[in-house]
C-alpha cells in the first residue's frame, strides 16, 4: 500500500505549482518531497538532489576561518585565483592524475556550474562556424540549461549502446560536420555511474585533437570510482583522463563531493598549457585583447559572471589540496561510505523486483558510489518516478539526463541507517502492488 495516496501527491504538486511530476525537475521533485515531509510528518527516502551527505573537510574550515581572520575578506581575489590554490592545484593534478598542468592554468571558479558556464562561451567562440555543443549522456542536465540560457546549439545521444570501440564510429557520425567546438561527459557519470576507461578515452581524444574540439571533462566525483585502489599521491592507478591523449582539454575539479564543501561553492578549471596559450583571431576581434584563450577566458567572460571566487574558501580548498598531496587527507577513505550506502540501497531494491538500468562498462560491472539507476519491469522512467513518490522515496527521471533508458536516478547521500528499514518495508510493499 501508498504511503501517499495519489489525492494527497497531487495536492503537493498543485500546492508547489507542479505542472507535471512526470517530467519534473530535481528542484520541483525536492519541493513535492519537502511538501508532503512537511505535511504528514512521514519521512521521505531521499534520491533526488545530488547534495553530499557527509561534513564538510575540517581542515578546509580551519583553514578559511584563518584567511578571514588575517584579514582576506577585505581585499578583491585576483580574477585568476590566489597563488597558493594555483599552486595547490597543479601539484593535486601531478599527484592524483599524474598530468602536468602549469599553475597559471588552473583557475578557481564558483563551483563547476560557473566554470562549464565560461567554458560553453569561451569554446564555442574562438572559431567562426564551430560553435555546437556534443554531450556524452547520460549527463548533468544544469549544463543544458545553461546553453538555453547563452543561445547555444547541442547535439547529445546516449552512450549505453556505443560502449568500447563502437563509440568511435557515433563520435565520427557527430563530429563529420566540423561545428563541435566541445565535448562534455562526467567520469564517473552522473547519473548512470559508468566510468569511460581507457580505449573510450583515447577514442574521444583522438577525434578531439583531429576536429579541434575542446574537451570538458567533468571529474566532480574525483577518485570515487572504488572498484580501483585510487586516492594514493604520486602512486598508480592514476584517476583515467582524456588529458593523457589530446591538448584539447578542461578539466573541472569541484571541492563539493570530495571533500564535502558544497556550500562554499568552490571549484577548478585546468586547462591544458597548450590551450590555455593558444591564439584565437576571432576571440582577439571580440575582445579586443591578445586573443589568447587563457587569458581571455580569465579577464574577459569568466571575470563578468563572478567577479573572481570567495577568497577565504580559495584558501580552504587550497589547504585540503595541499594535504592530499601530502597523504595528510585521505578523501577517496573519507567518501567511500558512500560505496557502502549504493551495495545497501541497490540490494534492497533489486531484491523487490527492480534492475540496475547502466549495469556494465565495456569490461566490468558498473561500481557502488554517489549514483545508480534503477529501472522496474516495463514501467518507463517517467511512471516509475512518479509512482515512487507515492511510497515516499523521491529520485529523477533518466529521461531529464539526456538518456534514452527507462528508468530514474538514485542518490546515495541523503541515506542514513535508521531509513534502511523503512526503504526494504516501502519497496517490498511496491513490489506486492505492482505483481
């Protein structure tokens, strides 16, 4: 039986403005949810907003409250970031990717959403004619709209059939027309959790260095792919990357889920050294400036949609950065409960008749982590959100990723142990209603 009957579902909705739960965003989902909490008093089972689910890293608080305290929040940040979180951040690249990225490269940003932003604009302008978008779904679908927003075109497909070899052949088929100026995936994904491996890698950084497209590498779920024994400084295996085969690359680096800092909303964008020199006439036109991409990147549009990142947290993120390098901080340890929480929730539900929807990567089962999906009999995605709100457990639909699955996405953060029972109760009543 329902914890919420449709009446009182459709009631959240109406009340929330909520035209149609089937097709809801993560916002309008999280609103239903805090609604109907609100109302019964009955707890919800949190899938929805990808939001950590562990205390932020102390040393990262300790070391900003010191930075407010010597005085920094007086002063402007530097529009290209503060010299000890660039330092900070090319030596965490040497240690974790075994990459070389110059200091001057890497650049502070207002979380990984303000640093895709400047990324869209600065990629899809520097050549007349290569101005779309290729998305690797499934994906983060806040980066869509920010293309709404900027009046950027974008081509997408699903990766679940083109796995391994076959992904060179659709890249070429995207690519053939020469109008990709960037490439955007997540590794590990959000929301299937796959993880591209190394030939898939090569393939998209080949094609990118042969059609000059830049490559956006969104790495917010750094080392947790813990099927791999990652997370050791200056030690194999090293975090796979696309910057090991092209030039062309942005890598975006957030401190929210690895060391827990969502709220300081403090990220990187490490460009590759090439990239970040290179000339640009039509940016040089633009701008009127030197055309360089770096620097224009910097001064000229990230400089206008944040005015440089909170100085205090730079100096935060730098310390917890600095540390890892150090072995002081051992952040994959410290987020590895979320691998446990994923092995718990995806047994209970499988158990009840539901299937992991992204299953494999071309030569492994898919791994535990922040993310996993969830897909039953033949209901589509869109159905199986709605009809989980009504046993109280909140997710979004695959559909609003760019995936062309059936099914939702769960997020593991919001679990905690006493919902553990409540959940096997909740699906194991869905799963006698739903025979």
């Amino acid at each position: 039986m329902k914890v919420f009957n449709d009446e009182l579902v459709a009631e959240a909705c109406r009340s929330q403005h909520v035209t149609d739960l089937s097709h809801a965003t993560i916002g309008e989902v999280l609103l239903v949810a805090q609604y109907l909490e609100k109302k019964t008093g009955i707890p919800f089972i949190r899938m929805d907003q990808g939001s950590p689910g562990l205390p932020a890293n102390r040393f990262g608080i300790e070391a900003e409250k010191a930075a407010l305290d010597r005085g920094v929040g007086s002063q402007y940040p530097p529009a290209a970031g503060i010299k000890e979180l660039k330092d900070a951040a090319s030596e965490f690249v040497k240690a974790f990717i075994n990459i070389q990225i110059t200091p001057r490269s890497c650049v502070p940003t207002t979380g990984s959403v303000a640093g895709s932003f400047g990324s869209f604009i600065a990629c899809t302008q520097r050549i007349p004619g290569k101005d779309k978008v290729l998305f690797i779904d499934p994906g983060f679908p806040i980066q869509k709209s920010q293309l709404r927003i900027l009046g950027i075109q974008w081509k997408e497909f699903d990766i679940f059939p083109y796995r391994g070899e076959k992904l060179r052949a659709k890249l070429e088929e995207e690519m053939k027309d020469g109008d990709i100026a960037a490439i955007v995936y997540s590794n590990p994904n959000n929301p299937a959790w796959t993880c591209l491996e190394e030939s898939e890698l090569q393939i998209i950084g080949e094609l990118a260095t042969h059609y000059d497209a830049i490559v956006m590498e969104d790495l917010a779920y750094f080392c947790m792919d813990y099927r791999r024994d990652l997370g050791h400084p200056y030690e194999a295996p090293y975090v796979p990357t696309v910057a090991r085969y092209t030039d062309n690359y942005i890598l975006m680096l957030s401190s929210s889920k690895i060391f827990s800092y969502a709220g300081q909303r403090m990220a990187l964008v490490c460009i590759s050294d090439k990239l970040f020199d290179r000339y640009y006439p039509a940016m040089a036109e633009r701008y009127h400036d030197a055309g360089v991409f770096g620097s224009t990147f910097i001064a000229e549009i990230l400089y206008m949609i944040t005015s440089g990142s909170t100085a205090s947290t730079q100096y935060g993120y730098a310390e917890m950065l600095r540390l890892s390098c150090e072995g002081k901080i051992n952040f994959v340890e410290d987020t590895r409960e979320y691998e446990r929480r994923a092995n718990r929730m995806k047994k209970i539900f499988c158990d009840n008749g539901f299937r992991v929807v992204y299953d494999y990567d071309v030569t492994k089962p898919v791994g535990d982590g922040f993310f996993f999906t969830l897909g039953y009999g033949d209901m589509t995605g869109e159905e199986l959100l709605v009809e989980l709100m009504g046993y109280g457990v909140s997710s979004i639909c695959l559909s609003t990723t760019g995936s062309l699955q059936q099914g939702v996405r769960a997020c593991t953060s919001r679990m905690r142990d006493e919902l553990y029972p409540i959940l096997q109760e909740r699906m194991q009543a869905f799963a006698e209603d739903h025979k």
